[in-house]
C-alpha cells in the first residue's frame, strides 16, 4: 500500500520549496516507515534547494528528524511500529573496511531505503541526505533509526539527527576537548553553538565563541562560552591568543568553512593544537597555508563528518544528558513552525535570526 502525504519538496534550483503531496511506499526488506513528529530546518536544506550539493531536483526536503516508526519490513530487527527514534543520515554498514577497523563513524557504505518515494504523477524524489523528512511520513533504511527514551520531546530530539551532533562531536569526538583545556569555536549558528556547549560540558577552562554578530555571541554566553570576540572589531587570531596566554587554544573549531575562518583557526592555535573544520565549504572554495607553517606547528588538521557520531551510541547518550538536564537542547529551538513556514524559515536562517527553526507535525 502507498501513503499519500505532505512534503515540502524543492522543484527547481533557487526556487522557493512548496509543499506537495507526495507518495510514499510501505517498507520493503530492511526499510521503515516512520510517521514524522518533528523536523528542524538545517542550513543543508538550503544547500540542497540552492544547487550547493547537487542537481538531482526534484529534493524532498528535511533530515534532521524525530518520529514514530508506523511500520517495518521484513526481516528487521532492533526497532518495531511505535518506537520513538531520531533520525540519522550515516546508517553504518558493519561490513566496510571502516567498519571492519573499528571505527564505524567513518562508514564508507552508508545505506538509504531502496524504494524511491514520488511526486503524484511518479517522478522519484531525491531526499535529502536519504531521508526526506519535512512530512507526515517518510521511509528510511532501519538503520537510519536511532531508538532513543520518548520522554524527550521530538523538537528538540530531531537537532542530534544532524546540526547539534556535527558541532557537539566536532568539539567532543574529533577535537577530544579534555578537562581544562582551551577551545576556540569559529562560527556560532547552529552547529558552532553545539561545539561551545560540547566544549562546556567536556570540561574545558575557556570556551572562546568568535562570531561577527553580536546577538549570537550573546546566545554562545548562555551556552556556555566563557569569553566572546566580535570577528567585526578585534583580529581573532590575536585575541584568541591574548585570552590564552599568548599561545593560542588547545582546539579550535571552525563551524563556517570559509577560507578566511579556516587561516583563523589555524593560526590561533597552540603549538601542536588542533584544528577541526566542520563548516561545509562551498565546492569551489580552496585555501593556501605556507607548508613551512603546516610542518612547524604541528598539531592536527582534521575535519568532522557528522561530528564522527556513532548514532546508536551518541544519540541515547545525549537525550539521557538531556533528560537530566546536563545539556540543554530546548536551547536550540528558536521557534516550533508548520510545513508552509520552512520558506520563511530560510530567510530568518540567512538573517540569523534563529538557532533552529523546526517543523512540528
């Protein structure tokens, strides 16, 4: 049987996103129907609707989710109808040779459901990130659920299934903050504002959040930052340094992936720091660095996929810090909409006027 339900989809490169009705399948092997409860507006759905990621229009827009599975295919395992789970766009395969090394974050054969979901008169849709999830109802690959304890309400669930992890993980999985160490974070919208409060609750003495608009760097305050810089009237390389003693931060975190951000964080950390990139760079972008300044500051260059999550480990963690109030999610949501808002939602994400805007269904 075929669902019939609303879905914001995205026609045309640069063209404002419509909600449609849409066909969705009932699951096949391995696959899930999950009946949507929330969905936050991630600046990727932007990407997507701008041509930034690729031309396979029509997109069926939204991934960063939390639902209801409504019903599972044959043969799968791990989650049945009416669990409460987030969504995940790296459903690892288990079998890769990432996988096989023990580091199933670094999944190179990430899987999505088979069958395609359409507009009325049959066009496949491209879902975002393979999920597809400002509706009612989507279908995803079962491993793209995340079981999490429902007593975490679906707005603020659905941020780790994309923008909060990246930013969290960059902070705590790829830069490793430890106690009393000093972190830089380059960029504090949505992503840059999780590393700051990832950087808190690992322990770091100093969270420096650098931003050029002074209403973020008051939010990044209330997340946890312990000092701010206006990148618009202070060199940030140097005032990173002054807040440090001089040396630079042990970590710092560019949440923009501009080339000017990236020369930022790479100078304003210590001797042998880290820099993590987690800001998506447009295609064409390229940065030069000095190779001699590669080589004598040493340290590591790392970028951050997906903040190098494990969802079935990381999700259940962060909702339980959630649950004990440990680290505040609700934080994020600047404001609950429906589907018909997600065009206005854009234009307040380009204006930085909200952390998240997220669809309630």
């Amino acid at each position: 049987m075929a669902h019939e339900v609303r879905a914001v989809v995205a026609r045309e490169k640069g063209a404002p996103v419509s909600v449609e009705t849409i066909v969705v399948p009932d699951p096949g092997p391995g696959e899930a129907l999950v009946a949507i409860e929330a969905c936050g507006v991630c600046h990727t759905d932007l990407h997507y609707r701008e041509g930034g990621i690729n031309d396979e229009f029509p997109f069926f827009l939204g991934h960063e989710a939390a639902g209801r599975v409504e019903a599972v295919g044959d043969g799968v395992t791990g989650i049945e109808p009416g669990d409460f789970v987030i969504l995940n766009w790296r459903a690892v395969c288990g079998q890769c040779r990432a996988c096989s090394k023990g580091k199933p974050w670094y999944c190179f054969a990430t899987h999505n459901a088979k069958q395609p979901m359409t507009l009325l008169d049959g066009t496949p849709l491209s879902p975002a990130l393979g999920i597809g999830a400002f509706a009612e109802k989507t279908l995803v690959a079962t491993g793209q659920c995340t079981k999490v304890d429902p007593a975490a309400p679906a707005a603020a669930a659905g941020l780790l299934g994309c923008g909060v992890m990246a930013g969290f993980g960059a902070a705590v999985n790829t830069g490793a903050v430890g106690r009393g160490d000093s972190v830089a974070v380059i960029g504090c919208g949505g992503v840059g504002m999780a590393a700051v409060a990832g950087a808190k609750l690992a322990g770091a003495a100093k969270v420096i959040a650098v931003d050029l608009d002074p209403r973020k760097l008051e939010r990044a305050k209330s997340m946890g930052a312990t000092h701010v810089i206006d990148g618009k009237a202070a060199d940030v390389v140097e005032a990173v340094r002054e807040l440090t003693g001089g040396h630079g931060a042990d970590l710092v975190v560019d949440a923009v992936g501009r080339p000017e951000t990236y020369k930022q964080a790479f100078y304003a950390r210590d001797l042998a720091g880290t820099v993590v990139l987690v800001g998506v760079p447009t295609p064409e972008t390229t940065v030069e660095l000095p190779l001699l300044d590669v080589f004598g500051r040493g340290g590591a260059l790392k970028s951050s996929w997906y903040g190098d999550c494990l969802p079935s480990r990381d999700f259940p963690a962060l909702i339980d810090l959630y649950l004990s109030g440990r680290f505040d999610l609700d934080a994020f949501v600047t404001e609950t909409i429906g589907l018909g808002d997600v065009e206005k939602a854009f234009e307040k994400m380009h204006h930085g006027d909200v952390l998240r805007s997220v669809v309630v269904l």
